[in-house]
C-alpha cells in the first residue's frame, strides 16, 4: 500500500487527539493484519471512495484511552464504554478521516466519506470494505493505547 496514503490518517489523529484531548500519542511499527479481530475495545470504522481508489479505515481504542480521551475532552468521568464514548469514538473517526481526507486531497486524491459506524465489546471484529493490505499502526501514551487500521485497493 502506497505511504501517500497511510501518512495522512497517522497525522491526522496524532493532530486530532493533541487538540482535542491534550494527548500525545506515539506511533509505534507498523504491520499487516491478517485477521479481522479488532485490537481494542471500542473501534470507528468509515468507509472511502472515489474515482481511482476506495477504501476504509478504522481507529480501535483500548478502554483505558477511551475513558481517558472522553474525560478530557467532555470534562467527564466515566468508568465503563457507553453510549457516550461510542458516540466520541465515532466523532474521533470522522475527524481523523476529515483530516486525511483533506490532506489526500492537496495531493491530488479525492473521496467520499461514508458515516462511521462504531462497533464495541471485546474481540469485535472489523471488516473492511475492500479486499487489499490491512495496515495495522498501534499508538501508545500514558493514557492508553490505540490502533489505526488503512485499507485501501491500491
């Protein structure tokens, strides 16, 4: 998979959760996945599209960082996933995907989003809407961990 389009969702929710929660994330190696098995609790996933290349791509937070992102941002604390963080969760995705999707853009790639749909619980599975190299990014910080999955057909 091409890293012009796997830079732009790495920027963008490294920038996403710096503004909106003050938390820095460190990128760590990335990987293909092989399986459908989400990495974390709570996970968006959106789909893409447009005239040359379509894909999807999702964000999966562990719960801690679920919690720790939703009392940041909302001032609010909670100890379990709920409607609230799935509706955060869902909001993160849309925004990081706003980001890349601007960014593509400048280079020249256009798409269409759809609305993310969120899934929680443990061992949820996410299927990506294009069969393509599944990109795997975990991210660490003190506050808990995520994971970016990019799968595009080209």
């Amino acid at each position: 998979m091409n890293a012009e389009f796997v830079n732009p969702f790495l920027s963008s929710f490294i920038n996403v959760l710096q503004t909106m929660a003050q938390i820095e994330v460190k990128p760590g190696k990335p990987s293909l996945k092989k399986d459908a098995i989400a990495r974390g609790d709570v996970s968006g996933l959106i789909g893409m599209v447009g005239p040359t290349a379509k894909g999807s791509f999702s964000i999966s937070f562990d719960k801690a960082l679920a919690l720790n992102v939703f009392r940041l941002m909302v001032g609010e604390e909670v100890t379990e996933i709920s409607d609230d963080i799935t509706d955060m969760v869902g909001e993160i995705t849309n925004m990081v995907a706003g980001g890349a999707k601007r960014q593509l853009g400048e280079k020249g790639f256009e798409f269409s989003m759809a609305t993310p749909i969120v899934v929680a619980g443990p061992s949820h599975t996410i299927k990506h809407q294009v069969d393509g190299a599944k990109v795997l990014m975990p991210f660490t910080s003190e506050h808990g961990t995520a994971f970016i999955e990019i799968c595009f057909n080209q």
